[in-house]
C-alpha cells in the first residue's frame, strides 16, 4: 500500500497530475497557487518532462491548447484572475475539441479582489468559462485526498469526450496540508491513443486540422449539436455528488469544496441536537448533480445552500429541485470562511420553520 | 488530550509553519486526521506568520480554526490577536523571553516559557520553536512522547541530519521546563 | 512529357480565398516548396492566424491548428514543446503577430523556441476590410486613419526584425518581398534556409515577407506591387538581420 503522508494541497495536486500521465506543464505565477508551477517546476526537469514558465496566462492558455492539440496530456494552473485571462483559450479548446486540464485554486474577486480563499467564480467555471455555447467538466473536491483522486479522473474523462476540464479548488485546499496516498502508475500511465491530434501525419494519412471556425452557420451548428450530445451523455454517466444524512433529512444543506467540509460539521452539530438535517455536496459542479438533487427534494422540507460568495451555486439548487421547496442562502465573500456555528445557526433557524 | 485545534503564531523566520509540520506530522504518524493551515501573502514577507493545526481522530471540518484549545504565541502582535480567541479552559503557551505582557484572562492554562532564551543558553540557537512543542507535549499530551522522536527523524530534511540530536535535545528542555 | 511545373505536394489541391493580386498565393507556395525540397511535411504541423490566413489550415497539407488571434507563437510552443521532433510554424500577419500577439512573439523569440514563423506583413488589416495596422506607415490612410497615420496620436510603425534581432534568443531573422521574381526567389532560399535552421534545432526563426493588399490599398494589383516598392521596401528595410549560422569573422582568424 502506498504510503500516507502530509502534503499541500497544491503540491499533491501537482503530483497526482504528474501520476496521471501529465508532463506538459504551462503556467504563470499568482497567489494561492503558485506551489503547482513549483512543485512542476523541480518534477517534471527530471522525468523529461516539460515545465514551462509563459509570459502571461493567455499565453499558458494557448501553449496548453497547442499541447492538447499534439495529443498530449498536459495542465495549466492559475488562480481566479489569471483564469479570466484564460478564458480565451478555454473557448477556443472547447471549440476544436481539445482536452487538457485547468486548475483554478480560487481567491477573493472581481478585480484583484483579495488573495484568501473564495469561491466566488462557480458562475464564470459553470455558466461562461468562455464565450460561446460551451461547457467544461468541473469538479469540486474538499480535501486534500479528493483533490488528488479528481485529478485523474479529470483527465481522464477530458481525453474521453474531448472536452476540456476545470479542477475548481479555493485557497484553503491549495494552502493547506492533509494526510494523503498518491498512487503511484509504475513506468508511467498508458494514455488513449489520439488519432486526431496534429503532431505530423508521416504520410500515413490525410492531415488532421484542428479548428473551430465553421463560416457556414449551418456548419457550426451542426458541430455544436453533436457536441451538446456529449455533455447530456456526461450529464447522465457522469455527475457526481456526496449525500450525507439527507436520506430522511428535513433541512437539507448544499455546499462545495471546502465550504462542504464545514458544512458537514454543521450537519454533525445539529444531528446531536436532534435537528434532522444533512448534507448534500455536489462532486461535479458542471454536469451538476441535478436528479439527485431533486431526488432529496422528495423528502426534504428545506435547502440551505452555503458559499465563499453572494451566492451562486443557489441557483443551480433552486433550478434542480423545480422551486419546489424553499432555498435559503449563506455565505459570506472571499477570505472570511464560515464557521461550522454559523452555519448550524442557520440550520436551526430553518429546522424552526423561520426563513 | 482530545482533538487539537491549535493556533501557532508569530514572525516570519521564527519556524512557526515548521513547528506546525511538526505538531501535524506526529498526529499523522499516531494514524489521526491531521490538517496545516499557513496564513498567506504579503504578511509572510518579514511580518506575522500564523498557522492552523489541527488533531482529530475524526474527519477534520474546518482547517481553519477561530476558536482555539492551543495557542502559541511567539510575538507580541500574535498574542494579542489570538488570545481572546482561546476558548475557555484552553491552554495558552507564551514564549515569554519575546513576550513580557501576562494573559489577563483566568479562564485559561496560561504557561509561560522563555524558550528563545533557553535555546540561546544551549546552544540551540534557532530551535525556541521546538521547545515549545516540548512544553506542549508535557502539558496536553497531544501525541506519545515516542511519535515526536520518529517525527523529528522524519521532518529533518536528508542534509540535515546532524540536526536531529539538537531537535531532541529542545523539546526535552520544552518537555522539562519548571517555570 | 517532362512536367517543368506542379503544384507542391505540401499544398492541398483546393482553390484559396484570397483576394486578385494578393501575394499570400505565392507565399503559401514558397513555404510549400521548402517542406518538400527538405521532406519535412510529414512531421510539420502549421499553425494558422487570425486575418486573412486563417484558413491556410485548408491550404497547407501538413496537419494544422487554427490559433486564437496572436497566439500562434504559444500555440506553436505548446505542440513544439510536446512533440519535439516536429517541425512547427505559425503563418501570421501583421495585425496578428505585431499587435494583438506581441508578447507572444517576443517571448517566443526570446526562449529562442525552435519554431518558424512566417511573417506576412502588407502594413494593414485585410480580413476585417482594411484598418490600420502596427506596420501601417506613416501618413498612409487605412479605414481607421482616415487622415493619414498620425504618429501624434497613433504612434510609429513596429520594425519587427530590427526589433527581434535584438534578442538573444532569436537565431534567423530576415526580410524578404514578392514583389518580383528576383525577390521572391531570395524569399524562397531566406525560409528554406529558415525551415533548415529549425530541422537542425537550431532556434527561432522568423522570415518578415512584405505583402500587398489591392484591395484594401484600392489599387491594382500591379499598383499595389508597385507600391510595396515604393514605400514598404525604403521604410523596412530587406536583408537579413540575424543569422547565427554565419561563420564570424573572428573564428576565421583564429584557426
């Protein structure tokens, strides 16, 4: 069994990355993330890998797409503003098709905002990583472990449906240490075969262009069909979530990443105090865990959804369970982590029939 | 002891977060959940450094802690920012040779402990912030006295193994001090 | 029947979009040419523009990826970097790579990236119908300097080679026309000699080619050839402005 040991989370990442087949990494440095373009920076030399430092996150963006273009398993990482930048290339990946993972460990916005953790860019990841009809597979982890077991399972599913993907973490999980167990792929992991990519044809074939103008509209509505078929197929095979206690919960809290973990605390607190209440986490952010959570609105009485900003996710929660049931917000913006007591208070209040 | 939900403050330079990867890393080699939270940014660069650690031998909610049962002051700024944050029956460490203001407070375990200056006494220039994991280890028994020695074997970095004598050495005058 | 002229086997078979008199044709060929004379196409991969040659990806029958405008340079890197025995070019003009991409050209150029580029400058956008460009001359009136450039307000034209030279990092940087046969034989031998440099990993290479734009200068398209000599050529200067290849002098000397 593979060793447990005490990592940061920006570092594990890294590392995970690495484990999964990744060894093209393009970045550009920015608080709280800085750590992932370090730990690359000193791994990915030595295994003939390549780690390389652009001139600004549009540019990293563009390298990352050029790599993924060439077939190549391989990551950027930024935080909140750097992600802006990157939403250029963003579109243009999911617009060619080209997988490749980003890493958004997110601080306080808009603007500079602040350096403390946030989770204030679910609707920029979600709704409009980049201009078009688009989306990209986003995933939440809460902990240091979770962020590490999502990585490979980004990637993989990005090479599957060609589809680029977001690790959303904030500052808390990439700041922070936690036991964890990184496996470790022997001689390296075998990738999927990429027949489309373009990396030289060596006559064996016709050449592969890689693109996404389309000047017949017709054209471009065609391609952006087939490729909304993916994201139901995603939708249905692939969101993920966590319940807990919601089976026969009457307040229901919804949070993600590390706002989840707290809330967890909350829904501990309360369950002492005889309050029926659980926990529900959405995984996957973009598909997001819809017909589960419509499942629990069977049965629950409240929604209380909780987040590092003025409230974003709540929407998604409220469209998910039709308006069916009442959804509360918590929150509070970037840096100021809510407590697992103000959450609990929360929860009484609710619990108590008051809104 | 219980959980631990601790507080470790002070300058930057002072070996605050390395005190932290200490405290964390002995919870993990006793088979617990552990977590390390630094304080970040431009307050690391020459001013205040804090961290978070917690203990527990269930999940780890909130890494983040605002109310703690442990609190290590290494600076006077530190002190006074976090001391009305212990709660209640808490224990509170002062390294009292950086820090001459007492705890108003009697509903806490204050101890002071002029770690920087034992250190400087031995010869362990450097080291105050092991002693005070020392003190720690004697006061709340926050791991086995045998899972630090392994501890220190295993954070020690590879060139600095001739280290791992002194480290021993500090947290037995920690372990020890009668104040 | 001996054939005295085909068309290079690195160029698709498919008429292109460009406008009467536009020399992209020809320089679409040289750089098709090279692949061939060198046998390079099977391993290249080009990468295509914002502007008018946006869709060389249909043109050239080396596998290729459309960039976002200014980013061929990173896009490049990103294959180059991946696939280390590809031979990489972007083809951009003006607006491209001078303006929206500067950074991406400069930085390319300076990591020294083993990469072509392929440098169309006719000193105007031609895709969006005819606005200033960063290498629009002085006084010259596009669309968007309706007056005449005004150093005042719009400031000076960019000198990509005299700038690029200056890098350390570049290893080939050389102006070139198609204005005439003689020059567009010199511009065939300048990115062969460039496509060479990077099969033997040698660094970063751009070729600069002065280009016209009939339609948007509103002139003839022997007008517009006309034109490029009489104004492009004295303000940017042709020749090569750096090639480590060179034997220096000093290290004839001391053998």
């Amino acid at each position: 069994m593979e060793e447990r040991i005490l990592m940061k989370g920006n570092e594990a990442l890294a590392e995970a990355a690495i484990q999964a087949g990744c060894i093209r990494f393009f970045g550009y440095p920015i608080t709280p993330q800085t750590e992932v373009a370090a730990y690359m920076s000193k791994r990915l030399p030595k295994i003939g890998g390549t780690y390389l430092q652009a001139e600004s996150e549009v540019a990293a963006v563009n390298m990352l797409q050029g790599a993924g273009a060439a077939g190549a398993r391989a990551m950027t990482s930024s935080s909140s503003p750097g992600i802006s930048l990157k939403t250029e290339g963003i579109s243009y990946m999911a617009g060619a098709d080209i997988p490749g993972l980003i890493i958004n460990v997110q601080r306080g916005g808009p603007g500079l905002g602040g350096i403390q953790p946030s989770q204030a860019d679910y609707w920029q990841a979600t709704k409009a990583p980049g201009h078009g009809d688009l989306h990209i597979i986003v995933f939440a982890p809460s902990s240091v472990q979770e962020m590490v077991d999502l990585v490979e399972n980004a990637f993989d599913l990005s090479d599957e449906y060609r589809i680029p993907a977001m690790i959303l973490a904030d500052g808390l999980l990439g700041q922070m240490m936690e036991p964890v167990t990184i496996k470790k792929s022997e001689g390296g992991k075998k990738l999927p075969e990429k027949k489309w990519a373009a990396k030289g044809h060596g006559h064996k074939r016709a050449h592969n262009i890689i693109n996404s103008l389309y000047l017949k509209a017709a054209d471009l509505e065609r391609v952006i069909n087939e490729r909304f078929e993916r994201y139901k197929e995603l939708e249905v095979k692939h969101t993920r979530c966590e319940r807990y206690m919601t089976d026969d919960a009457d307040v229901v809290v919804v949070a993600y990443g590390a706002t989840g973990r707290i809330a967890k605390a909350a829904v501990k607190a309360a369950r002492e105090q005889g309050v029926k209440a659980g926990l529900f986490r959405p995984i996957t952010l973009w598909p997001f865990p819809k017909q589960d959570l419509k499942d629990i609105a069977k049965s629950a009485k409240a929604f209380l959804t909780v987040e590092m900003s003025m409230g974003q996710m709540v929407d998604d929660v409220k469209l998910a369970i039709d308006c069916k049931r009442p959804v509360d917000f918590f929150g509070h913006t970037g840096g100021i982590v809510p407590t697992p007591q103000e959450v609990l208070d929360k929860i009484l209040k609710l619990a108590g029939g008051e809104r | 002891m219980g959980d631990l939900n601790s507080i470790l403050a002070g300058f930057g330079g002072q070996g605050i977060l390395f005190m932290g990867k200490v405290i964390a890393t002995a919870g993990l080699l006793e088979g617990k959940e552990v977590s390390w939270l630094p304080s970040y940014g431009p307050e690391m660069r020459g001013g205040t450094a804090n961290c978070s650690v917690c203990i527990s031998s269930g999940d780890i909610c909130s890494p983040l802690v605002t109310s703690p049962n442990v609190l290590i002051a290494m600076n006077l700024p530190s002190f006074t920012k976090f001391i009305d944050t212990v709660v209640p029956g808490g224990t509170v460490i002062v390294d009292s040779t950086l820090i001459s203001k007492k705890v108003e407070r009697n509903d806490v375990n204050v101890c002071y402990i002029p770690a920087s200056a034992l250190a400087e006494q031995s010869g362990l220039k450097g080291l105050a912030n092991i002693i005070l994991i020392g003190k720690l280890l004697e006061l709340t028994g926050f791991c086995e006295y045998l899972s630090i020695k392994k501890t220190i074997e295993k954070v020690v970095p590879p060139k600095k193994q001739h280290l791992i004598q002194k480290n021993m050495e500090a947290i037995d005058i920690g372990y020890n001090y009668k104040g | 029947m001996a054939v005295v002229f085909k068309r290079p086997h690195a160029l698709t078979n498919v008429p292109t979009h460009y406008c009467p008199g536009c020399t992209h044709g020809i320089i679409h060929r040289l750089v098709a040419e090279a692949l061939d004379e060198l046998d390079l196409e099977g391993r290249t991969v080009g990468i295509a523009p914002v502007g008018c040659a946006v869709m060389a990806y249909d043109y050239f029958n080396c596998d290729m990826i459309e960039a976002p405008h200014g980013r061929a340079p990173a896009i490049a890197t990103g294959v180059k970097r991946s696939v280390p025995d590809s031979i990489v070019f972007t083809y951009q003009g003006d607006g491209d790579l001078a303006a929206i991409g500067t950074a991406e050209t400069v930085h390319a150029a300076a990591r020294g990236e083993n990469i072509t580029i392929i440098f169309v400058n006719n000193a105007i956008y031609g895709m969006t119908g005819g606005q200033m460009a960063p290498t629009t001359l002085p006084n010259q009136v596009t669309q968007t300097s309706p007056f005449g450039r005004d150093i005042s307000q719009a400031g000076f034209p960019i000198k990509v080679c005299e700038m690029l030279s200056t890098l350390e990092g570049s290893s080939y940087i050389a102006r070139v026309s198609v204005d005439c046969v003689r020059n567009v034989n010199i511009a065939k031998k300048a990115i062969k000699k460039a496509f060479e440099i990077q099969s033997q990993g040698r660094g970063f290479t751009l070729i600069e080619v002065l280009s016209t734009c009939p339609t948007n200068w509103g002139v003839s398209p022997k007008d517009a050839l006309q034109w490029l000599r009489d104004n492009l050529i004295p303000y940017y200067p042709l020749g090569v402005y750096k090639d480590v290849t060179e034997v220096k002098k000093e290290e004839l000397c001391d053998g």
